[in-house]
C-alpha cells in the first residue's frame, strides 16, 4: 500500500508544477453535502435517544452491498467515479486510474486499490441503531446510497480504524473535517429514523460547535 500526500509528491517530482499537484478537488467530487448546521442541529434534537442495541444478528450480508447501478457499474464503482478526478474507467466498469483525495486524512491516492468506501453511518452501527427491524430491502438502499452523504472515498486503513465507531468513539484525523463529518452522520442518522445514544448525541453537538 503506498500513501502519496501531496506535499510529498511536490518534493519527489520537482520538474512537475506544484500547482497542478496541489489543486483543489472539484467542486462535485464528494457526496451530495448535507444539510448545514442550523438545519442539522435541529435534526439532531429531533432524533430519539436510546441505548445502543445488541450486535446478536448482525451480518454485512443483511445490508446487500454492493448493488448494480447502471449496466456493469456498482455503487462503489459509482463513487469511485464520483469522487475522484480524471478516472479512467474499463469496459468492466473498474476503475483504472485516478487520483482520490481523502476528506478523513488529506491522502491523495491514485490507485483505487488504496480506496475504500466508507459508510459514514456504518452497517453495524445502523443495526444497533435500528435497522435490526428493517427488511432486506430498506438495509440494501441505506447500504448503497448514494442520494445522501452516506457513501465516502477514503483512505483504507483509517477507514478500517474507524470501524463501526460512532463519534464519540472516533473522528477523522483532519480536524478541518469534523465539521462535515458531524452534519453528515446527523443527516444520515435522521433520513434513516435511526436512534442515537446519549454519548454520541454530546459528541456530534461538539463537533457542531467546529462548524
């Protein structure tokens, strides 16, 4: 696994122009963005809060993942275009080449290999939450959505680290993110009608206050 970040690509590539290694990502790579602050902090207060339910039942299986799209392209497939610039796509759909910014960590990736996608809600966390009781189907539609800010390009390894954390259990390196990280998981959390505990709820409206 090799981790490129762009300063260290500008130091070992001086012939090429650090302005083109460090441009900004466009405008449409990321998740559709979430509702902003005043709106998310309503949401939040509307949320019901419970106890964390069991992870009994349990299984990535029950949240079918991940789903065709379109022709051969599957959602991951999907963000992997979506948020990444000037990706190459196969006749399969993979994706060849790229280069994948990271909003956790502010790694720049260019082979999708190094890519994961992230739930930002994660599976198990959304069935302790709730979605114990959903069908089949309403677990494969949160598991490939891509109409909200659920679905995230990121570095692999922090997205392993982060597990099935809630907020007050983890939160992204790049603290200049926290901010849309806490308005996404509310906004996710209330699409869902999923429930949150009393320690989660006290670390999103600190992250909100980051805002």
């Amino acid at each position: 696994m090799k981790r490129t970040g762009r300063f260290a690509i500008a130091l070992t590539a001086a012939a090429v122009p650090v302005c083109a290694l460090v441009a900004p990502p466009a405008a449409t790579a990321a998740p559709p963005p979430p509702p902003g602050k005043e709106t998310a902090a309503k949401n939040l207060e509307a949320l019901t809060v419970a106890a964390e339910g069991s992870d009994s039942g349990y299984d990535r299986d029950k949240f079918p993942h991940w789903s065709t799209v379109s022709g051969s392209c599957n959602t991951r497939e999907e963000v992997l275009k979506r948020d990444g610039e000037d990706v190459q796509t196969g006749s399969d759909c993979a994706a060849e080449s790229g280069t994948w910014d990271s909003p956790y960590d502010g790694a720049t990736w260019t082979q999708a290999s190094d890519v994961d996608i992230d739930h930002m809600v994660a599976l198990a966390e959304a069935w302790r939450s709730g979605a114990s009781g959903w069908t089949t189907s309403e677990r494969e539609k949160f598991a490939n959505d891509l109409s909200s800010s659920q679905l995230w390009a990121v570095t692999d390894n922090v997205n392993q680290e982060k597990g099935d954390k809630d907020p007050a259990e983890w939160t992204p390196p790049l603290s200049s993110f926290h901010c849309t990280y806490a308005l996404s998981w509310i906004d996710v959390k209330f699409r869902y009608k999923l429930t949150v505990d009393t320690a989660e709820k006290d670390a999103l409206n600190r992250l909100l206050g980051t805002c």
